[in-house]
C-alpha cells in the first residue's frame, strides 16, 4: 500500500482556521483524499464545545452524504480545533469549496425548524447533547472567515525541545 502523506509533519503551532488537503492515499484499487476542516487555530484557548463538535458533526454528515456520493466520513478532531472529510476517489478542493454555500443554506433551513437531524435516542449516543443555535454559531465564525482560511498546511521537521511536553516520539507497537 503506497501512502501520499502531506500531511504527517504539519506544525500545529503556526496552523490556523481552513479548509486543507489532509491525505490522498491509494488503496491500489483506488484513492481515499481526507480534507482537514480547521475550525479553530489549535492551542489557542479557544475550542469548539462538546454541543458545538456534535451537532456540526450531525448537520454535516447529513449534507456530505447527500452533496457527494464518494463521503465515506465526516466527524470531529478530538482535539475540538476541527473536522475531517474522508471521500472515496480524488477530489479537488475547489469541488469542496463550490459546496459550502449549500451547506450553508441547509444551516439556515434547519435553523428556522430549530431541528437537528437524527436527534432522538434511537439514531444518537447522545442526542440531548445536540444543540442547532450552538452548532450553527461555530460553523458560522468559521464559514464567515473563509476569504481569510489557510490552505496549505505550515510543515515541520522536528518538534523544538522543551522540558513541558514530549517531543517526537516514535512509538513501537511491537504488533504482532
Ligand atoms: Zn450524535
């Protein structure tokens, strides 16, 4: 399996809000292309909520499957800065750009029926943690910015030394 990692050294301290290429890996039978949605500039202090991440992650995987028949995955970082878009094939980020003012209007669409998709606790781990005024002020600060976004990830070698945090470590898994 060959890897196109872009990705794999990116310097989070200098990343700010965008919209970037995260990976295009071929799978021999086909490509996997992974968009990096940065919502938040990373370390900053300022995160995106619990509510917010969930009901973004709910609003918009309901618009990638229905917008791009190649969504494989949509869900947030865990690290709450962002999301990530996995899509079968290659894909140009002009195809994902093109988009968001649709998603923009199923916002307003579900704003105005103060409805989140799939909230109840049959489709949903959490449903109560889902809130469409929160979610849509995130994805709104984010969406409003977009003619400021980064689009090509800062890269760095190695992580500086510091005595506060560990610095580039590779993990053997001893897998078996
Ligand atoms: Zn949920």
């Amino acid at each position: 399996m060959q890897s196109n990692v872009i990705s794999f050294k990116i310097d989070h301290s200098k990343l700010k809000p965008g919209l970037y290429l995260h990976e295009v890996r071929d799978y021999g039978t086909n490509y996997v292309t992974t968009y990096d949605f940065r919502f938040k500039k990373p370390n900053s202090g300022e995160y995106l909520t619990p509510c917010q991440a969930h009901t973004i992650e709910h609003v918009m995987a309901t618009f990638f499957t229905g917008k791009f028949k190649d969504k494989i995955y949509w869900g947030p970082m865990g690290c709450f800065t962002g999301f990530y878009l996995v899509l079968n094939g290659k894909h140009d980020v002009k195809e994902i750009l093109d988009s968001l003012d649709d998603c923009e209007v199923f916002w307003k669409e579900l704003l105005e029926s103060s409805n989140v998709p799939a909230k109840n606790p049959y489709r949903c781990g959490n449903y109560k943690l889902l809130d469409i005024r929160e979610g849509y002020k995130a994805w709104s600060e984010y969406y409003q910015k977009r003619t400021e976004w980064g689009s090509e990830y800062p890269i760095i070698d190695n992580c500086p030394p510091d005595d506060n945090y560990q610095c580039d470590i590779d993990y053997d898994l001893k897998l078996k």
